[in-house]
C-alpha cells in the first residue's frame, strides 16, 4: 500500500526552472508539484541506495555539487 502523501512543501524558485517543470508536467498529464515529487523521490530512492550521505557544495549559484557530481 502507498504510503499518504499529506505533507507540503514550498520552496522558491527561478521563473526558468518553474517554466521547465510545467511545460514537462504537461506532457505527461500531471501537475507541477506531482513532478517535483516524482523527481525529489526517485532522487531519494536512488541516494538512499548508494549511502544516504547527501553533501553538497552550491558554487556559483548555479551549479550544484551533490557527491562529486555536477547536476
């Protein structure tokens, strides 16, 4: 059984990345905030996985260094 979602979330950003999330959500139907969770899940799924320790480092306000990975 899936656990509930009942918790919420606000969180600001650029008019840029608001536009991307929307157009993407749209394209497969769903809301903005079901594509932010889908994506920050699966996220958490996958780092859970490979040792849970989330370090990062913002450099430049731009670029985000999670585990020595540029995203």
């Amino acid at each position: 059984m899936e656990e509930k979602k009942n918790e919420v979330i606000t969180f600001r950003t650029t008019e840029k990345t608001k536009k991307i999330l929307q157009e993407e959500a749209k394209k497969v139907g769903w809301t903005t905030g079901k594509l932010a969770e889908k994506i920050i899940s699966d996220w958490i799924s996958k780092t859970n996985k490979t040792g849970g320790s989330i370090s990062f480092i913002i450099q430049n306000n731009e670029t985000i260094n999670i585990n020595g990975k540029i995203r």
